[in-house]
C-alpha cells in the first residue's frame, strides 16, 4: 500500500483544489481524505506540493518497430514516466507502419510486459500511410487501436478522407488527422515569414495547415462525425476551430508545448533542434495558441514527443529531420508559460493534460477519485531547473530548450498503484 499525505489535490472533478491524503491499495485509490493512517504503508510526504492525476498524451512517437536508434517503447515508456504521463498513445508511422492487428498486438504486449505505464497504440488510416486504401478499422479497434492517425502524413485525397470518417464514425473510433498541404509546405523547412528571409532558408506557409485544417472542419461538419486535429500551430487555425464549434462542429484539437512555448526566431543559427513539423510560427501565432488554451478552443496539450538520434540533427539545417523530443520537458513548458504567467491554473492544466486527453481518446484516467485507477503525479510547480538533455531518459536529446531556466518539476509518478518514479528518478 501507499500513501500520499497533505498534498494539494487537484482531482479533475472538483472545481477547487483542497488539502488531503490519498491511501492506494493494489492499483486503485482506496481512500482520499485527512488524517489517513499511513502506518505500514510506504509514505509520500506531498506536503506543500500538489497531487493531481496522471498526465495523459493522445499523441507521441515511440518510434518501434523499425526506428529503435531514435527510441524504443522502453525507453519511450520511461522517459514519459519521468515526465509524469501514466498513459500515452504512440503513432503508427513506424517500420512497419502500424496499420494491421498483429503490430497493434505487438506495441500492447510490448508494452504492458514492461509493468511501467500505459500505452495506447493508434494505427493508421490507410494501408501504409499512403494515403489510398482504408485499413480494416473494426479489427484494429478490436485488437486495441484507440484512435487512427496518418500522423506525419496527411490524407490529401479528399474522398478518402470522408469515406474515413464516415466508417470510423461508425465505429466510434477517432481520427486524428496531419493537416498539411505539402504542394505547399514541401520544400520548406521553416516558417515563412522575416525569419526564413533573414536566414535564406525556404518558408512554410500558415495556409499549408489552415487550408486541410479548414477542409476537414468541413468534412465533419457535412458527415456530423467528429475528428481530431494534431498540433495546432497557426491563429488562422485557432480562429478555424473556434468558428467550428460556434456552430457546433464536432471538432476538438490539439496543441504541442513547443507552439506555445516558442516562436522561429529559434531557429536562428540554424539550430536543427528547433526544426519541428508543423514548424514554430511568429509571435502573434504564439499568443493566439495560448488564448486557445485558455478560452477552450484548444482542448488539450499533447507532446508530439519525436525523439531523432543525434545524426539526424547534427547535419545542415534543409536535411536534419523534423521533431522534438517532448515527454520530459512538457509539464514544465506548460508551468513556464501558462501557470507562472497566470493564464491558466492548476484545474485548466488538469483539463488539458489529464481529464480532456482521457476524454477524447476514450480510456479510463485523468481524475483521482475513490476506487478509481491510481494514475497519480506530485508534482512541484514553483520548482526552477536548468535543462540538461544529457539527463533525459529518452535516447532522443533533440530539443531548443536545452539550457533553459524553466518552472515545475515532477517528482512522483504512480501508475496503476505502482511507483515508477520516485524524487524525479525511475526507480
């Protein structure tokens, strides 16, 4: 049994934090309430600190089969764990691509033989990611798919894109789609705008992902089925979405911590690291993501954690590879720049990090209640830390926050009544 005492509860069901002890028994939470006997029971002091669920990411890269040099399920799972995520879902754009039973059965196994956290695979939408013929969406439901993404893709054809949405609404199962029209992002590299001009590199227009993000508002809206857009990086797009659902559009979307956390103007010096898809935007493009964030126009925070070897970075900015690696610096990005900078608080953080991604993905998770899984993070907001990518988990250290001084630390992490990392360490 474990304990976790005088904590400030954030349990994604009240509407105000409060003070209490959580009691967890095998991998439920047995008890939440005061002065709770800890006798026997390995004790967490959360004294001064808060408790809240889990975090949960609807969008990441684990990058196996096929990728293991950039990072493995294991070293994924614990590089999520150290970043306080108790469940996450990985993207099919492995090698093989995830998009037949038998790989969504490996990623499961794989996974849960590990005893460590949560993995959801989600598959693809079409056979290999080209973009053409559907995949047999009830089966990989069946097999455990949660969601279907061409993630890193986008479904350029239009027809197939309805005809997706109309079987997969059938089924209750979502899509999660790559907005990008690569007849216009191709061969850019960064943002367009004064940065890409400055450093002669070739520009990526916001109308790549307003244009598909726009037309799949409007797919869902004809069908009535709903979708899910990836990591909104635009206004233009914030504002697309927000018309949307004003008119009741089944729409929810995402948002990367790099899009509000950055702008291009890291990008200068041609820091690969700084090199993401869809790329960071202008400063007025960050702004917009935020007031996203807090009006709930963006529903929830996920990582796009996609970690790269360092040969793929270190080479001239036009050939390194898009991505960032995100598990462990996502709780502190959104603590940087939402929490300290007062424009959320810990129930919106909730909402975005735990509660809504649980709700879109469909799975259990992203509250603390009594008899309820015991996916739990104590964490530290105020805590300051200098970013070492040399300490992180995952083999990927692709980041342009390396060096930064940022707010919020994760300290504890329990999955399933497991404690998989104990004082800021997997133990």
């Amino acid at each position: 049994m474990l304990c976790i005492k005088n904590g400030k509860i954030v349990d994604g069901i009240n509407k105000s934090p409060y003070i209490a002890d959580i009691l967890i028994e095998e991998d439920r939470i047995a008890q939440i309430g005061t002065n709770i006997s800890s006798d026997s029971h390995t004790c967490i002091d959360a004294t001064g600190k808060w408790v809240i669920p889990g975090l949960i990411d609807a969008h990441c890269h684990l990058r196996e089969p096929g990728f293991e040099h950039k990072e493995d399920i294991l070293s994924g799972m614990r590089s999520a764990a150290i970043g306080g995520f108790t469940s996450i879902a990985c993207m099919a754009n492995t090698s093989p691509v995830i998009d037949n039973v038998p790989l969504v059965e490996y990623i499961k196994n794989k996974s849960s033989s590990y005893g460590l956290i949560r993995v959801f695979p989600i598959a693809s939408v079409t056979k290999g990611q080209m973009g053409q013929e559907l995949t047999d969406m009830a089966d990989l439901k069946k097999a455990g798919a949660v969601a279907l993404s061409d993630d890193g893709k986008p479904i350029l054809n239009s027809h197939i894109m309805k005809t997706a949405l109309e079987y997969s609404g059938a089924l209750d199962l979502l899509i999660i789609s790559h907005c990008e029209d690569i007849a216009l992002s191709s061969d850019g590299v960064m943002n367009e705008g004064e940065m890409s001009t400055r450093l002669g590199l070739k520009g990526i227009s916001r109308a790549s992902e307003e244009i598909m993000v726009a037309r799949d508002i409007l797919l869902s809206e004809v069908t009535g089925i709903r979708i899910h857009i990836a990591h909104i990086s635009t206004r233009g797009s914030v504002e697309l979405v927000r018309q949307a659902k004003s008119r009741g559009v089944k729409v929810t979307c995402e948002t990367a911590p790099h899009y509000f956390s950055a702008d291009d103007s890291m990008v200068d010096g041609y820091d690969t690291n700084a090199k993401v898809n869809p790329p960071l935007r202008a400063v007025f493009d960050v702004s917009a993501v935020i007031d996203g964030l807090v009006d709930g126009t963006i529903d929830i925070i996920a990582t796009d954690h996609a970690p790269h070897h360092r040969d793929e970075k270190e080479v001239e900015f036009a050939l390194a590879a898009n991505g960032l690696s995100g598990f462990e610096l996502a709780f502190s990005l959104a603590c940087t720049n939402l929490y300290k900078t007062n424009r959320i608080d810990m129930i919106r953080f909730v909402e975005l990090m735990c509660k809504g991604p649980a709700k879109i993905l469909g799975i259990i998770g992203g509250t603390l209640e009594i008899n309820g899984r015991a996916d739990v993070a104590v964490v530290d907001p105020e805590k300051e830390y200098i970013v070492d990518v040399y300490k992180f988990y995952s083999k990927g250290k692709n980041t342009p926050f390396n060096g930064s001084l940022l707010n919020g630390s994760v300290l504890h992490t329990i999955s399933g009544g497991k404690l998989i990392v104990h004082n800021g360490k997997i133990i």
